[in-house]
C-alpha cells in the first residue's frame, strides 16, 4: 500500500518505500509515478540498464537490487538480499 508521497523534479510520486532524501508531498494531486515493492522478472538481466521494451526498462544494480518501470508511471523495486536499505533508495 502506498503511505508516502513527494515531490520531486516537477513529479508527484507515492511510493511505498520511505525516501527520507524527498520532500514530502502534502497536496491532494495525482501521482505521477507509484513506487512498490514487487518481484521483477528477468533474472538473467545484466547489470546496468536493460531496455525491455518501449513500455519497459530494467535497472540492475549488484547487491543492492532491481528496478523495473514500466510507462514511466510505475516503478517496481525488489531488493537483493546482500543490499541494505539505504543503498535501494
């Protein structure tokens, strides 16, 4: 469930992750963007950015995790088990 929204770069994003690092959104807005935890497909994907699709990207980034978007209004994060929080924010 999303509990968190910011703003940032021009965006209104909620997310499902605290971002401490955002400013905090207290209009009544859409979002723009919703931020959840998911697993991500692709397991064979490599590091860096994985164009998937004109819908969908994949970003890698070892020991810390996965980040797939898709339509550029939702993005799925799954963390990698050696990563610690900070670091997948």
């Amino acid at each position: 469930m999303v509990s968190h929204r910011y703003s940032v770069f021009g965006l209104i994003a909620a997310s499902e992750i605290p971002l401490p690092e955002l400013r905090p959104f207290e209009g009544q807005a859409e979002s723009d963007l919703v931020i959840r935890r998911g697993a991500v497909q692709a397991r064979d994907a490599a590091p860096g950015l994985n164009v998937l699709s004109l819908e969908k990207a994949l970003l890698v980034i070892p020991e810390v995790g996965r980040y797939l978007m898709r339509e550029g209004q939702e993005m799925i994060v799954e963390s990698d088990p050696a990563g610690s929080e900070r670091n997948l924010r």
